[in-house]
C-alpha cells in the first residue's frame, strides 16, 4: 500500500523521497518508522487524515501521515 508522510520541523529531513512510502498491508505508523530513520522516541504526535492518532494506530492504502517531534519554545 502507498502512504503518504510528511516529517514537520526538527523531523523534515526524514520525510521520504518524493512523499510517499511503500508499505505492507497491515503496517503501523510505528513500524514504518525504521524506514524512516526514527524511533518511537523522535515523535510527539501523529495524524492521519489529519485526526490525531497515535503509533500504534494501523495505515490503510492512500492514507496521509504528519510526523511531528516535541517542540519547545519560549
């Protein structure tokens, strides 16, 4: 199935080439993590079709992942 990810802020550079990823049917957002280069630790918060979910929440083909990292400010 074809997901696509977008990686916000300290996360961008882990966005996939071209936006999309190839998965097997049954994927987590937390196992397509590896093939991003992150870890359940890198990430804050997750939404899918733009509800927030969580990392353990299953894809479905055409879905649209936003990966975001803790932010701080002040």
């Amino acid at each position: 199935m074809r997901i696509h990810v977008k990686c916000f802020a300290t996360l961008a550079d882990h966005s996939p080439p071209g936006g999309f990823l190839e998965l097997a049917e049954g994927a987590t957002v937390q196992t397509m993590l590896p093939d991003l280069g992150l870890g359940p630790d890198d990430i804050k918060l997750v939404f899918i079709n733009s509800r927030n979910s969580s990392l353990e929440n299953v894809l479905a083909d055409g879905d649209q992942v936003g990966l975001f990292p803790a932010v701080g400010g002040g």
